[in-house]
DNA sequence: ACAAGTCTGTTGTTTTTCCAACGGAAAAGG
DNA sequence: CCTTTTCCGTTGGAAAAACAACAGACTTGT
C-alpha cells in the first residue's frame, strides 16, 4: 500500500498532507486496492457502491448504454481522479452507469463512513481531508456542469468547438492531445461518428483548426 | 431570521436539525438574506460567489446563453434546494452561467468559510451540517449526470421520453405535473420548441401519453 | 512477415431537426 | 370587459444529422 503514496499525494483529496498524514490515513480509511484488465467492467449497472474510489493507474470510462445499444461516455476518470462520490449518500439506490477499464487499471478503495465519521484524535489529516473531499466533489460538480454546455449545443460543429476551446483553455495551449479517439469522443459529444468525423475535416478546411489523430490545434481566425 | 426555521428544517442541509440548532447554526453561519424581483438577475456570468446559497421561496433558473443567443436552462432551483457550492472552492474563477429569478424569490447567504471551519464547541449540529452537505452535493452530483442522459439522447423524441419517464418515477405517480411550460422545456432539454411541440402530439397521437398544459400522463403501452 | 482487426475519412441517401411565420386559445393586466 | 401579451400547436422549406456502406492506413497479434 506504501507504493501509492507518491500518486495520493499529487491528487485533490491528500492534498498538502504529508507522507505521515497518508499513512495513518490508509490505515484509518480501511484503504484496499484492486487490480482490473483492460476492457473488465469494474461496476455495472444495477450494483452498488458503498466505498470511495481513487484510480492508482490506468483509465476508466464512466457510460451508459440505452435500450437501442446507443454507447454514451458520461465521463472519463484518470488516475489519482477520485470517483464513486455520487453514491456515498446512505439509500441512494443501485448504480445508473456502468464504469469499464479502457486500459488496465487499479483502483484504491476507501470506506466512506470512515471518512465522514470524524477520528480527531487518531488522523490529524481527517479535517483536511474533508475539505478536500468538498473542494473535489465541488469541482467535480463544475465539470459536470460544463459537460452539460457542450451537449447544450444545438449542432455537431458547436459541440466540437466548445469542447476543443474549453480544452485548449485548460491545457493552456493551442495545441493539445484529447484522450479519445473518433468514435469515443463522438460518444463523449453523443453526435455520430462519421458526421463529427466530416465536420472536423470542414473546420479543417476553413482553417479554424488542424489536427493528427488525438494531437489538435486551434487557429486564429 | 427566525421566520425561516420551519423552511430549513425541511431542507437537506439542516435535515436532522432541531430549532435550536437551526438559530444557533444561523448565527454561526453568519447568514443573510435578499429578495429578487421577478425576472431579476440574482448573479451574472463573470461574477463571483463565495457563500452557499438556500431558495427561501420563489424559484431560481440556472441558464446559460452563448454567443449567438441561445439560451439553455442548465438547471432548475426550488424553495430548500441549495445552490453555488460548485464555486466555494478557493479561485475556482468566474461564474459561468446566470442565475434568474423566474418568480419574485428569497434567497439566503451562509458564509461558506464558516461552514468548512469547524467551531465544534459552539454548534453541536455543525458536523452533522458537514455531513448533509456532502450528501446534497452528491444528490446534486447524481442529478446532473441524470441531466446529461437525457441530453445524451439522439433524438427530441427519446430526450421527452427519458425526461417524462424519469420525472414520472420521480413523482412516483404516471400522471405527474412538470416545472416547465414548453419552451422552457425546449431549453432544458436544448431542442427546437416547434419540433419538440410536434413530437409530443406524435407521440400523444401515438397513445403514449396525454398532456394537458404542464400535466402529464405515461401509458403503458 | 502476414493476417486479422481497428481506426478514420468519404460518399450518398434517408430522416430529423431547425427556423420562420401564423392563428387561435388562454392568461394577464388595466 | 376589453386589450395586450403570452403560450401552444401547426405548417412548409432549408439545413443538418443520422445511417449504412466502403476503402485505405494503421495496429495488433501470432
């Protein structure tokens, strides 16, 4: 368990604690881990989750798959991402989404209730640590928030705009790698394939913007 | 201030609370109060936040309106309901959206920096308040994703259907009211109203459902 | 090195949505 | 009670997306 202590504290929820701090943490928040395949469901819909999850290594899609077999990428976890953290109210009923590895993974379990349940005494970290928890999942909201705007865009072409601009914001560059390929990122806007794929080729064409496989980059107009 | 103990008491936040806890916390917390017009804006893209906000009365739109002017409700806030915890984190930027008041409204202010710094002696309900804010960020969390299945939806047609389906087990009833007239609707689920008003007679003609106004009818097919 | 499979762009057709405009019904306001 | 405004369904034409199918480039695995 030792070994994830470098990755815990890069990520939002061990922020600014201390290897010490993690430790006793791991220990405190019953931490265990668990390794997935590339392609395994880690969760399926209808399950459910009474634990706190951070991602060691590896990557994993958050989705959905209606009635007709249409694949929709609700969201996209990396490591030292937490998740998990929309199904820690007490009763809130089985899970909406599956959550595949796309690559081989390993995620690190944490008892929520020992989270919430407050140990002053043993884990100096645990008031730190629950403000972290609500700065996580605040933003988490946030970012959920702006996926919403790109699906709030009546066409193809604006979703992929407003996608690619928000990335290239928060990539601080104009030119930028997306981590999907065609038909994962026409999942993730929810449009078609081929169409999102000849739309890009038309922003291409009216040098708004070019791109090599995931690699973009934006063009003045 | 005490006139709103009742309202909080039936709120997510305070669930648990007694009325003493609700006047101490009040105090604590160091909440005020403002009133909205009717159409009013309560905050504007680009402005900044750095309370936590509970809709006395009245009723709020979250909305976004891009460049060309289309508008997209992102979101509806009812009397109890809790909103801005998405920008309490330190420097999370400017707010995105706008926050309109579609009924005349009442909204309180709570430091949010004194709900984050225990004072444990003072307010005995104050960790159970950390813990119910955790549950209604990850309720709000789950119903943004629930949002964005319904965006996800190819068609206007499967957006009304999983939206109808959806808001008739909320309610748990099949004849149930919904929020919004039509072209807030429209917004909400960003469609065209005049394709959306044409699906919905499709589908009403095709023995769905039945609709009067903002009430609605499933059938069962 | 080869075969199988995946990824991507392209094309043509069908379906759906968007848009603008209109009229009647209902609601709001004086 | 009457006027004004909002709301809702409807229509027809323009635009866009979905869909199916295919071929070439690239990967993967053996």
């Amino acid at each position: 368990m030792k070994k994830y202590v470098p990755l815990l504290k890069r990520t939002k929820l061990f922020s600014g604690a201390g290897d010490d701090d993690i430790l006793s943490m791991l220990n405190c928040l019953n931490a265990t881990v668990r390794a997935y395949n590339k392609g395994e469901y880690a969760f399926r819909q209808g399950g459910y989750i009474r634990d706190l999850m951070i991602l060691a290594e590896g990557r994993l899609h958050i989705q959905k798959e209606d009635y007709w077999g249409n694949l929709n990428i609700l969201n996209e976890i990396r490591p030292g991402e937490m998740f998990g953290e929309a199904y820690i109210v007490p009763n809130s009923g089985a899970l909406m989404n599956d959550v595949i590895a796309t690559e081989a993974s390993t995620v690190l379990f944490f008892d929520i209730d020992r989270i919430l349940t407050a140990c002053p005494s043993a884990c100096p970290f645990h008031t730190q640590l629950l403000k972290n928890m609500f700065y996580t999942i605040s933003e988490k909201n946030k970012g959920l928030v702006q996926k919403l705007s790109y699906m709030s865009a009546r066409s193809t072409r604006e979703k992929l705009l407003s996608y690619l601009s928000d990335e290239a914001k928060r990539q601080n560059s104009s030119s930028f790698s997306i981590p999907f390929n065609r038909q994962q990122l026409a999942d993730f806007l929810s449009v078609d394939r081929s169409a999102m794929s000849g739309e890009l080729c038309k922003l291409r064409d009216e040098g708004l913007l070019g791109f090599h496989k995931s690699e973009f980059t934006l063009y003045e107009v």
